[in-house]
C-alpha cells in the first residue's frame, strides 16, 4: 500500500495520510501503527467534492 500524506495537513503536525485502492484508507501521520479507518472510494470521492463545494461558497 502506498500512503500519501493529505494536501490539507499543516505544518504542526496534524495531518493524515490516505492510500487509495477500492477503498481508500486514512490513518494518522504520527501514529503509523495505530487504527486505520477504511471509507469506500465512491463514499470518499462524494465527501471531498462536498467539502471543495462548500469551501467555494
């Protein structure tokens, strides 16, 4: 799994990384071991396009 680190994390360390497959995966930066949440790709597509259209408003 290739993990990428989100274009919205900010510098202090608060980020997420996000791995893409049927699902896409998201786990936090600073805690690489730690839990995973694992959101369908169509569900997560659905969820940025709402969060880019909100922030165009």
């Amino acid at each position: 799994m290739e993990w990428r680190k989100s274009t919205h994390s900010v510098e202090n360390g608060n980020c997420v990384e996000v791995a893409s497959a049927a699902a896409v995966m998201i786990r936090d930066t600073q805690d690489r071991d730690g839990a995973t949440l694992t959101v369908p790709a169509p569900a997560w597509r659905a969820f940025t396009a709402e969060i880019r259209a909100g922030s165009a408003r």
